[in-house]
C-alpha cells in the first residue's frame, strides 16, 4: 500500500522471452522446507562463515510461525533478551521465498547482538542505525544466488547468463524501488519535526513527496481530514526510518567488499559468500565493535571503505542498467 517494494508488479515487467529458469517458492516446497527449516538452513549460513550455532534456547523460544489460538503481531523481529544468549526471533514464516529471504536478515540482528555482547553496555548497538539492518540484508544477497541455491540442492542447474536480466529485474523492483520511499518517511517527518509542515498540510506534504520522488499518486481524492502518513507503522511509532535506506546502500557496499576479498571477477549478483572463512572472520570483526567506535572506523574494519557509498548498487545492477538504456531508447521515461 505504500509502493515501498514492486515485487508484486514483475510480471507486468518481465522480459519477453526471459525467464529466470526456476521458482524458488514452488522449489521450497516441493523440497519439504517448513518454517523450522527454512530457519536452519539460514543459520547454517552464518555458521559457514565462522559464526557459532545458535544456544538452544533460541529455538525453544522463538516465534515461528502464526499460532492458532491467539493474535499475534506478525511483523518479524528480532530480540536480545539479556545481552548474552537470550535471542530470539518473532516471524510468522511461510514457506515462500520472500520469507526464505526474511528469515537470514532476522538472524543477521541476532548474530549481531551476539558479536558484541562483551562490549560495554552503551556500546551494545550497531555502529549505526544502518548497521543492524544492513547485516541480514547483506547475507540474504548471497542467500538467493543461483549458485547458492544449486549448493543447497533446491534447484538443480545455475541458470546461464540469459536469466541474469531476469534475476536483476525482480531484484530492482524490490531494492532499488525501495530507496525513495526509504527516504521519504523521515523527509516527511522531519520536515513535520522541523515545523516546516503544518497539522494541516500533514496529508498533502505526504503525498507531495510520495509524487515528487516515488511517482505515485493516491488512488483517488483524499478527504481534508486524511492522514495517510499514519498508515506506515514507524510514522504511528515515531521510529526512525533512515536506518532502512542506509541499509540498503550498506549491504551492496558490504558486498562488493566481501566479493573483491574472495577474488570474484564475475558479475557481483552471481557471488556468494556462503562458506568463505576469511569474509566471516573480518566481518565479524566488524560487528563485534557495536557502536565502540565511530561508524566509519566499523565499515573500514571489514570494506577498507570510510564512506557510504552507492556505487555498489550501480555496479551491482550494471548488467540491467544497460538492458534498460537499450529498452527505454527513445521513449519518454519520468512522470
């Protein structure tokens, strides 16, 4: 309802005569994957690169899926309970990829609460609010590689390079469609903190902002009295919302970092770091800092890097920019 991820619109989009040769959902399924697994097998991840097995606890007390005899709030989380071993996750997972995907950026929370858990207890944070997002998300790019997948045995060929545009496309929609509504929501409210905006324009600087950098329009004409901004549950909470669009700059960064240590020369999309014991021992290097020391310091721990920087996301979409250029030749493209 906020057009924050265009997933859902892929095949409207999707390339004549492209497929990306497998589904990941219906593969889930057909290799018996339950909410358990899908989470084991995220776990396994992490600890391919070094981490520890979770305690036991984090099974016996998490939430997985939706029970049947209450409410819950289903929105995924993660918990530290007592800055030791305490972790858990609430999720109410499906077996879909979408969750296979949620599942390994929840446990990037928890295994980050856990790296810095010696640390002095104003340090146990993430080095910024980007951070503690951003640790899942970087996984979950190597989580749904093809290459990954075949490693896992859910599908049985690597697709060949005809599925790339494919793959990228589904990815943008979700990635980079996400980056001007990330930015947007505390534009928003900062601009109402700042009292740039008054009570009474609330509704219309919304939607100002959601035409200016997202192109979208409201379905139809708002009442005076609209709040639409409050239909987006960190606006209600009043929690801040750049952590997420700094995220999603951090985890290609993170990337591209971990590719170039393991000597990747291929696309970035196509890498993943699964099983690489030297990326996990510098990235955990990186987490066990939590916020002891400046930000900068933290990401050159693991990139070399002391600046955000984007041009990982272009490198990484490199091969869809240019399709796209070739698609969009002499067309009119904006709003």
């Amino acid at each position: 309802m906020w057009a924050q991820s265009w997933g859902n619109v892929y095949d409207l989009l999707a390339p004549k005569n492209g497929s990306l040769g497998y589904d990941l959902t219906q593969a889930l399924v057909r290799h018996g994957y339950d909410a358990l697994k899908e989470t084991k097998v995220a776990e396994a991840f992490y600890v391919s690169l070094g981490f520890p097995p979770l305690p036991e606890s984090f099974w016996t007390r998490s939430l997985f899926v939706r029970p049947r005899d209450r409410e819950v709030d289903c929105h995924a989380s993660a918990s530290n309970i007592d800055a030791k071993e305490d972790v858990r996750i609430k999720t109410c997972l499906r077996v879909n990829a979408d969750d296979f995907y949620t599942v390994h950026h929840e446990l990037g929370h928890v295994y980050y609460d856990r790296a810095y858990q010696h640390q002095s207890v104003i340090f146990q944070d993430g080095a910024n609010d980007g951070f503690h997002e951003a640790i899942g998300d970087f996984i979950g790019l190597s989580s749904v590689t093809p290459a990954y997948l075949h490693e896992l045995g859910l599908i049985d060929n690597v697709p060949a390079q005809a599925a790339d545009i494919p793959f990228l496309l589904r990815m943008a929609l979700e990635k980079i469609a996400f980056l001007p509504f990330g930015y947007i929501v505390d534009k928003w409210r900062w601009q109402v903190f700042a009292g740039q905006t008054a009570p009474a324009d609330y509704n219309s600087a919304w939607w100002e902002l959601r035409m200016k950098y997202q192109g979208v329009a409201p379905p139809g004409p708002r009442p005076p009295d609209a709040f639409d901004p409050g239909a987006k549950a960190h606006i209600a909470a009043s929690e801040p919302y750049m952590r997420y669009f700094l995220a999603t700059i951090y985890q290609f960064q993170f990337h591209r970092a971990a590719c170039g240590m393991m000597g990747w020369q291929g696309p970035l999309h196509r890498c993943s770091i699964a099983g690489n014991s030297e990326v996990g021992r510098l990235f955990q290097d990186m987490l066990r800092l939590g916020a002891s020391k400046p930000w900068p310091e933290a990401l050159a721990t693991f990139t070399g890097e002391r600046d955000l920087d984007a041009s990982a996301i272009v490198d990484y979409f490199a091969p869809l920019a240019r399709w796209l250029v070739e698609q969009n030749r002499n067309q009119s493209c904006g709003w």
